[in-house]
C-alpha cells in the first residue's frame, strides 16, 4: 500500500497544482503561471524522493557476505 501511494503522490500533487493554475488563467495569468511553475517543481521533487528512497542499498548483512 506504502508504494501505491507514493507513486500516486506525483500524479495528485500535478493535478492539484494544474487545477489551481486553471483557477487563476483568466484574472491573474502570472499567477497561474507561477503556481503551474511551482506544482512541476513540487512534482520533480517528490518524485525525485521517492525514486531515491526506492532505490537505496539495503544494509549490510551480517551473515560474512563478499567484503
């Protein structure tokens, strides 16, 4: 359950952003456009952490592997 949520946190975090952006087109465009700006930056991000916490070495076994 714990990576089905992580990889759907990218995919809200772009529809919550993009949905915002929409909001404000038509009376503040610079605005939307910061707020679009930002939700790609908070999307890369969070998909950055969680590739990375994905993909860590796992720890060192005790059990005399090669070393």
């Amino acid at each position: 359950m714990r990576s089905v949520a992580s990889a759907l946190e990218p995919v809200l975090l772009w529809v919550l952003f993009s949905l915002l952006a929409i909001a404000f087109v038509g009376t503040r465009p610079y605005l939307a456009l910061a707020l679009a700006v930002l939700g790609g930056i908070a999307m890369g991000l969070s998909s950055l952490a969680s590739y990375s916490s994905l993909h860590q070495d796992p720890p060192d076994q005790a059990d005399g592997g090669p070393g």
